[in-house]
C-alpha cells in the first residue's frame, strides 16, 4: 500500500435563530474569509509561527497563547472588527496546532465553514472542538457582532461526518463509518 496523503474538508454548520438577513452573513462570511487570508499568509511568513508549528503539539497550551496574541495582532492589523478578533484568533491558533485548517466559509442554509483535516487525529479534534462548546462560543461572539438578538447552533451533519471519516480511514470502497448514529453539536 502507497504512502497517500488523504484530506477530508468537513463543514461546520452555523444556523442562526432568528436567522439574519443575507446581507449579514454575507458580512460575516467576507470577515472570516479575510480572517483565514491573514492568517494563512502569517503561517507562511511569521518567524515565531514557523519555527514555532513544529513544536506546538507538544507545548501546546503555552505555544497556543503565543500564537492567539500573533494571529489577534495580524487580524487587527488586517483590518477584522475588534469585536471579532480574539474569539476567531483563539479558533485559528487551535485549529493550527491541531493540523486543522479552517479554509473556507460559505452561505448554505446558513453559514456552512469548512475545515480541513488531514488525519484522523485533527478531525477527532475537531469534533471535540465542537462537542466541548468551544466553536459554540467562537461562532455566537463574531455572529453577535452583527446579530446580537439571534441564538447560534454549530454542527456537523451525521452523513457529512461519515462521509470525511471514510475519507480518512477507509480504502477507497472500503470500510464502515464509526459514528453512523452521530450528530456533533452545541447549541447551548
């Protein structure tokens, strides 16, 4: 068997009770669209993040706080409201020292994020980044920046997750989905 690198893109679902109008989210799409932007472009160029993301995983409560304060000052820099910065730094900097990358945000239903997880380690993660409330408190602090009246849920469909664990555990055509009956979310 090949050494294949295998990548699942997982969507985080963000539904919003009462749901805001498309202009909104669209402002909020284009905002965490920007977020990703710098911060991609910081991974890249930023001595400190570099040379720091080997290491991270296994100092990674000290070198997460490191990297929350590198990526808050790139977002501020970049131009993010303020009011958004330090919820979706402390997102980004977890996702990264998790092999997480949040890639793309959308509008779906309502707001769909898609993250990218390249091991089954980084998408077990991931899950408890949303089990745990986490994602939860992140995504109703930047929603509340432009609907503050509106409750958020954040989850992952049962057949998208299935489907993205396939992808990471299972010969093509192979396998059975661990969690067939499962449903991440946090709405509290």
């Amino acid at each position: 068997m090949s050494d294949v690198s295998v990548t699942a893109a997982v969507p985080v679902h963000v539904d919003m009770d009462p749901p805001v109008g498309q202009p909104e989210e669209q402002n909020m799409i284009a905002e965490m669209t920007r977020a990703i932007g710098i911060i991609d472009r910081l991974k890249t160029t930023s001595p400190l993040i570099t040379g720091m993301s080997r290491r991270l995983r296994a100092y990674i409560d000290e070198c997460e706080r490191s990297v929350v304060q590198e990526f808050e000052v790139a977002l501020y820099q970049g131009g993010v409201p303020p009011g958004m910065v330090p919820s979706l730094a402390a997102l980004l900097a977890r996702s990264t020292v998790s092999d997480i990358q949040m890639v793309l945000a959308r509008h779906g239903d309502s707001i769909v994020v898609y993250f990218l997880c390249k091991t089954v380690k980084a998408f077990s993660k991931l899950g408890q980044m949303i089990i745990s409330g986490f994602m939860h408190a992140v995504f109703t602090v930047v929603i509340h920046t432009t609907a503050a009246r509106t409750t958020v849920s954040v989850y992952v469909r049962a057949d998208e997750f299935n489907l993205r664990l396939l992808c990471l555990t299972a010969p093509e055509h192979e396998g059975q989905s661990l969690f067939s009956h499962t449903h991440l979310t946090s709405d509290t």
